[in-house]
C-alpha cells in the first residue's frame, strides 16, 4: 500500500511539473517573440504554434489540478446554511459529476486526438495529436482525483483557502 502511494505521489508531481513547465515554456517563447519582434523585427516561424500548444496544455492540466485541489465553484454561503450530511451528499454528487465530465475527456479526448494524429500544425509540423493528447490525460487525472475524493481521501497538496468546502 505504501508503494502504491508513493507511485501515485510520484505521477502526480510529474503530472503537476509538465503544467507548471509548460507555463515556463509558453512565457519564455512569448517574450522571446515580442523581443525578436521589436527589436530585430523578425518573429520566429514556430513560436505562435508551439505557445498555443503550451497554453492548451498548461489549460487542461490546470483543470485537473484544480479538482485536485477541490478549487471548483461552490456556494458556500448556501451550503454553510445545509446540516452536514446535506453537505456531505453534495461532495458526492460534485465527485461524481466529475467524475462523469474526466470521462467524457477521456473518451473523446482520445477519440479525438486519434483522429487528429493524420493532420500536422503548420509551422512545426508536429502531429495535431499533441494539441488534443492532454484531453484523455486530464480526464483521466479527474476522474482519479474525483475518485479519491469520493471515498473520503483529501487531495489537496497546497494550502489555498477558499477552494471547494
């Protein structure tokens, strides 16, 4: 059990360093555009592509970290009204929404990222399938966040107030 949970700590900090690098990447190559631009006026012909890239990236991942962190939309001056186990049926439904919603990227996140992969982005030339792969990535992350919040385990790893209840 304790190497179980030191394999998914492990994926989940990787996970958590792909989105935090892909930020780093996409800020790096924009003020890299706009200095090229302004001061050289040249742009390089792949740095639009590949920040785009990034930000869907970084995008997605952020979604999934968010559940994570249980930084979903909640009505908290509602709930603060409910008795606990009002509460506690919420959480439920909100994990199995969740749940329901990583599927569905899962699903046709894949289903889409295949289709994709005979086409390429234009500069880079990269398969289109790096565009769309973070979708059954992310779905697949939430629903294993959803889950685990679902039986009772608390995902969070970094102290934000206000998220979630």
């Amino acid at each position: 059990m304790k190497a179980l949970k030191r394999f998914c700590l492990l994926i989940d900090s990787l996970f958590e360093k792909v989105a935090l690098g892909s930020l780093v990447a996409m800020i790096i190559i924009v003020t890299l555009q706009v200095f090229t631009r302004k001061l050289f006026n040249f742009v390089l012909f792949w740095s639009e592509e590949v920040t785009l890239l990034m930000l869907c990236w970084f995008s997605f991942m952020g979604i999934a970290i968010g559940v994570r962190e249980k930084l979903h939309l909640a009505i908290e001056s509602f709930t603060t009204k409910l008795p606990p186990a009002a509460i506690n049926v919420i959480d439920k439904v909100v994990s199995l929404a969740t749940m329901a919603f990583g599927y569905y990227l899962l699903k046709y996140g894949w289903d889409f990222t295949v289709l994709m992969s005979e086409s390429t982005l234009p500069a880079t030339k990269l398969s289109n399938a790096w565009e769309y792969g973070v979708m059954p990535i992310t779905g697949f992350m939430m629903i294993i966040y959803a889950f685990l919040q679902l039986i009772g385990i608390d995902t969070r790893r970094h102290n934000v107030q206000g998220g979630g209840h």
